[in-house]
C-alpha cells in the first residue's frame, strides 16, 4: 500500500540516534499525557468524595493486596445515616484467594481493623483502609465484619493474613506527606494545590518532551528531503537527453521542488503524530483498563469501524493527490514558458489568450485540491462521531457498574481516559491522509530516481586522443514514443581538422545527426566510430572531454561571467579565463563592467545581449580548446557588430580543427571543407559549393531562399 513512501526509510534509519530522541520523547509524552489526565480521579476525590485523597490511595492499595473490591460511603450516604461512616464495605471478593478463606464475603460490613491485642472502639472506613493498606506483610489482621444474608447473620471476627506490599506502595506513600491525611476544607484546598502543581510540573515537563519530538522530526524530515532531492537531481544529470524532451523540464523541476516538499510533510507526520498519538491512545487506555477492562473493552469494539473509514478517506486522498501534483507539474510549466516567452505574448497581444490556458489549468488543480479539503474536512468529523459511538456505549453499560459500585469518581476518570484515546485515534485519522499524500508524491519522485541511466558498457574504455577521422556507418534513429524514423541510412566519413556543414530544410535531421555524436542519443541501427573506436565502447566522460558545443539557444548559468567561460575548465587560471575572452571578443565588453568578470550574468543571461552572450558561451569553448566542435549557427538574434566578431573569433577557432556546423549563412558554408544535405532523414548529397549548386536541386533551392547572404 506504501511501496513508494517506504522507499524514505533508508534516508530516515541512518539517524536513528535522532529517531531514539524522538521513540523515546513521544513515549514520556504519553505517558505523562494520560498521568495528568488520570489526575482528574484523586482531584474528583478530594473535591467530592468523603475518604480523600489518603484513602482513596489506601483503598486501590488495600484492594490490589487482598483482591477484595471496597466501598467507601460517600457524602450522600452520610446525609442519610451518619454511622455508615463507620461501616467499610465489602464489593467483592476474588474466590481461593486468602481473603476468601479468611472468611471475608461479598456484602460484608467491616466495623473494625487492628493488630494485636488492642481492640479500638470506633474506627472510620478510612482509618480501617489505612491499617490494612500499610500492615507488614505477613502480621495477622483482626477484623470484625457484620454479615446481612440468608446463611450467616450477625457480627464475626475474622483473621487475614497481610498479604505481600505492592512495589508501588513506598512512593505512594512518600508522596503523600505532602497532604495532610484529614479532610477539613482546609485540608482539601491543600490536597488540591498539591495535585495542581503535580498536574503542572508534568505538563511542564511533557511540552518539553514534546518539542524536542517535534524540532528533531524536523531535523530528521529535512534531511531525508535534502537526500532525496540531492540523489535525484544527481540521478537526472545523468540521465538521457531524450527523457526530458518527451517529459518536459517543468514536470522534473515540479517533481524536484514541490513533490519532494509533499514527501518532508509525510515524514514529518510519521515521526510526530504518527509516534506521538498511537503512544498517547495507548497510553490512555492502559490506565482506563488499569481502572476498568470491561469499559475499555466495549470501548474497543468500535475499532474496526474507524480503521474502514481512516482507510477508505486515505485511498481518496491518494488518488487526488497525485493529480493535484501532476497539474502543479503544468501549472510551473505553463508559467516558465509564458515569462521567457512574455515578448511574444505582449507583442501578439495574446495575454487573454494565455490568461485563460492558465485559467483552465488552475482550476483543475483547484478542483483536485477541493476534493482533498473535502476528504480532509470528512475525516475529522467522521472519526470524532465514531468516537462518540463508542464513548456513547461506555456511558450506557458503565453508568450501571458505577451506580453499583458506588465509583462514580473512577467512572468519571474512564470516560476521560476514553475520550482522551479517541481524540488521539480521532488526530491519527489526518496522519493517515498526509502519508497517503506523500506516498503519492514519493511515486513520482521515486519516478525520476528510477528511471533509466544513460548507458555506458560496463567495459568501456577511454577514447584515445583524436586524430585521424569520424565514420558514420549505415545510422538509424527514430525518437522514442515517434512513429517515423528521424535518420535513415546515414554514412558519412568526415577527416580530422574538416569543417563540416550541414545544411537542409526544417526536420530534416540536421540536429538530431550532430547530436549522436556525443551520444545525447543512441542510433537504434549503425555505429558511429571515432579513430575506429565504437563510440558505444567507450566512457561517455572520455568521449564528451574531447567535443566542444554552441548551441542555437545561448546556455549561460546564473553565476560569474569567469564562472560561465571557465565551465568546462573549472581549474583554469584568471590569465586562461581573460586569453579566451579575448580571442572571442567577449573581453571588450567584460573589462568595462564594474565588476569585471566577477558579474553576474543571471538568470536567462540578463542584462547583456545576444551577441554578447553568444560571444561568452564561445569563449567556454576556446578555453576547453577540444579536438572536436559541434556548433548550431544562429544569427537572427545578434547584431552585425558581434557577427562580424563572432565570424571572426570562429574561423581562427576552428582553424585545423574538426568542427561540425548547422549552417544558416552563406559565408559560413561556403568556407566548410564539406557540406552535407540532408532531407527527410537522408543525406542527398555532399562536396563543395561549387559542385553542389551546379548538382543539388536542394542545395541550389537553399542558396536561394535560406542561406542568409552577407
């Protein structure tokens, strides 16, 4: 059910350390939760009832050493006869235990406790609980008990032997030296303070327990996040090319950025309320079973409803979620493609155009996101009725076990209890939901992660330094997901140190050609050698160390101008960085800026032209100075001063090396050792100008209509 979001706990286990903090903060929370909620008892029983506080502890001790249920008259039962404060009396006794056989009933009247030979007169049930509660074990209990039944009527005197002391019973004790044992106003105001101190010295301590559960989830969630989004981002860098021509840049970035934002939001709720609410509902029905099995149990039965309904709320929640991510995905996409294409936009006058596209995909989202706020809203209410259902039941079937009894104080403490498990199951109800959240938005991250790597034979070698010539053999390709073939039948033969232009109309295979060779794709038939090396055998690093690139749209990155020129050569020196600035005219223009080469160009290149821009991207190449030059031609965007310059800077570059160029100028063509024409995928025809536009009906039909003349 959670195949993809349990794929995050090897980036959570390695900080186990952390994760004890938070195991063992979440559990000291739970308990101390449900201790100040078990308050509510002892403060119940001073406030209402007449045994106190004292006796009240004495009684549960007294009854957990003997197995014999008491009963303490309460102030209603003194209004009626005042001498029932004397009586102690007998609820129930377990059968074969040593109470039983000491001859101590169900409906006894206890009127006196005591050891020895001394018979005290009167005694208070209270006082009776406090002897029997704190007798050594093993001393011989004298007790008078008057018996109301068919078999026995009349008073009895009875011995018991004190059992065994329970563990607790030390600190219990120590404990309540601080309130004094009688049961004046007086003495209850103190009782109270005493339990109002001991309420808020835990809750102090909880809230601390509870933020250092919460700030090292924290720590824990953004670290896995910062992994996860790290090893993905790696993972793309060396993916292939074709991926994200199919996928689109925006869905991968939305994926990177606003997915893996989804993921940190799961974790953070699987190491808090996910820890911290099942410790607490269990927490709270240890001590309600601890007070009352049978009302827990009928408590418990409600169960297997609210895991249906958790269930059924938690598919839905999936199901939205990941169609809400997706619409981020084209929501991001439609608002980078709408910014850098703004010019366009305005000059078109196509802003409703676009305003309503975005609308469209907003609402989408929008209506995605109202379905999970509605699942969300459904959940809560849904979970606190089903809880209601069960609290319902305990009142009904417990009223009448308190009324017989006579504990409505420990009655009134069980509902608490219950309701405080409620509302900890009722908070797991949105746990449930923000974990299907992010399983769903770990499926798509976990996407990236696991798609395929450029391939490279796990017995490449290096591609020895290149001298000779590049051999295109019988080459194959159709894009992936395409119908048509792109390339059919490429062979080609090019010498080291020729300029090779490619010329032909649009879709002709012009790129997708010059692409192959440093393998951003893989021909599906025919090979492509370099120096008679497979280019499929050897390393891609090796292969791509010896190629240089210009493409058509001007790549810079948000970082210094020496940053971006030294790119392919980061260990190049401040002299390398300015020689190769200078012999592509990038230096002219760079010196004079306020900050030299240490500007930053920004985002998009902003702030300099295209020729300027073009000119920088070149000057990367000089500085890499490789054997190889691939380079896409565009000069609709720059001026003729820095065409001039950049013709200029190119015919010394590329001088005695072997470059490849897509042609858009006249000029350029016709000083290429060999022009290549291309058409629907085939290479139609290649040699000179001179012969082509005397042969080449397509070549000559391109002189005259594409190549840009100078």
């Amino acid at each position: 059910m959670f195949k993809a979001f349990g794929r995050i706990l090897p980036y959570i286990t390695p900080q186990w350390p952390r994760i004890t903090i938070i195991l063992v903060t979440a559990l000291i929370n739970a308990i101390l939760f449900s201790t100040t909620i078990a308050t509510i008892i002892p403060l119940l029983k001073v406030l209402m009832g007449q045994e106190g506080l004292h006796g009240w502890v004495d009684r549960n001790i007294t009854s957990s050493r003997y197995n014999v249920s008491f009963y303490v008259p309460d102030k209603q039962d003194l209004s009626n006869d005042p001498n029932v404060n004397y009586l102690l009396k007998v609820i129930g006794v377990k059968e074969d235990d040593a109470a039983y056989k000491a001859g101590i009933r169900g409906d006894d009247r206890i009127t006196n406790v005591w050891i020895g030979e001394q018979k005290p007169q009167k005694q208070l049930a209270t006082e009776m609980l406090a002897i029997m509660a704190s007798a050594d074990d093993g001393s011989k209990l004298n007790i008078d008990v008057k018996r109301f039944s068919l078999t026995a009527i009349g008073q009895q005197q009875l011995v018991l032997t004190a059992a065994k002391k329970p563990e607790y019973f030390a600190y219990a004790q120590k404990a309540l030296t601080f309130v004094p044992r009688t049961t004046t106003s007086n003495d209850k105001i103190n009782g109270i303070l005493f339990i109002v101190c001991v309420m808020t010295l835990v809750t102090g301590i909880r809230c601390s327990c509870r933020f250092l559960q919460d700030y090292t989830g924290d720590k824990v969630m953004h670290t896995a996040v910062a992994q996860i989004r790290e090893q993905s981002f790696a993972h793309a860098l060396n993916m292939p090319v074709g991926f994200f021509s199919k996928q689109g840049s925006s869905d991968t970035v939305s994926r990177l950025v606003q997915d893996t934002g989804t993921v940190g939001g799961g974790i953070k709720t699987l190491l808090t309320k996910t820890i911290r609410e099942p410790f607490t509902a269990i927490a709270m029905l240890a001590f309600a079973f601890i007070l009352s099995p049978k009302l827990s149990l009928a408590f418990l039965f409600s169960a297997p409803l609210v895991i249906i309904a958790i269930s059924n709320f938690g598919k839905k929640i999936k199901r939205a979620t990941k169609k809400s991510l997706a619409n981020w995905a084209k929501i991001l996409g439609k608002l980078e493609e709408t910014i850098i294409a703004l010019k366009v936009v305005k000059i078109y006058n196509r802003q409703p155009y676009e305003h309503q596209k975005f609308h469209n995909l907003n609402q989408s989202l929008l209506k995605q996101q109202f379905r999970i706020a509605k699942t969300d809203a459904a959940t809560d209410p849904m979970m606190e009725f089903l809880g209601m259902i069960a609290l319902a039941g305990c009142i009904f079937f417990g009223a009448r076990w308190a009324l017989a009894s006579g504990e409505m104080t420990t009655f009134f403490g069980v509902l608490v209890l219950l309701g405080g498990a409620a509302n900890a199951i009722r908070r797991t109800s949105d746990v449930w939901n923000r974990i299907n959240q992010s399983n769903a938005a770990a499926e798509r991250v976990f996407a990236i992660i696991d798609q395929p790597l450029e391939i490279q034979s796990p017995n490449a070698v290096e591609l020895r330094p290149f001298k000779s010539n590049i051999d295109f053999r019988n080459i194959h390709f159709t894009y992936p997901g395409a119908d048509r073939p792109v390339l059919k039948g490429i062979d080609l033969n090019v010498r080291a140190g020729q300029t090779v232009a490619v010329v032909g109309p649009n879709g002709s295979g012009k790129t997708t050609l010059i692409n192959l060779i440093p393998r951003f794709y893989d021909p599906d038939n025919g090979t492509i050698l370099i120096d008679g090396q497979n280019t499929t055998d050897v390393t891609l690093a090796s292969l791509r160390n010896q190629m240089g690139m210009v493409t058509q749209n001007v790549l810079t990155f948000n970082d210094t101008i020496a940053a971006n020129i030294a790119y392919g050569k980061p260990d190049a020196t401040m002299a390398e960085i300015t020689e190769a600035a200078k012999r592509s005219y990038a230096h002219e223009f760079i010196e004079p800026m306020t900050d030299g080469y240490n500007t930053i160009i920004g985002e998009q290149g902003a702030g300099l032209s295209g020729g300027q821009l073009q000119r920088i991207v070149i000057a990367r190449a000089i500085l890499k100075n490789p054997p190889i030059m691939i380079f896409d031609e565009a000069m609709s965007q720059i001026d003729a001063d820095s065409e001039a310059k950049i013709h200029r800077a190119l015919d010394a570059f590329m001088k005695n090396r072997t470059a490849f160029v897509i042609a858009h100028r006249f000029s350029t063509v016709i000083k290429a050792d060999m022009i290549v024409v291309m058409q629907d995928g085939r290479i139609i025809a290649k040699g000179v100008h001179d012969d082509l536009i005397k042969s080449c009906a397509l070549y000559q039909s391109l002189y005259q209509t594409q190549l840009l003349k100078d």
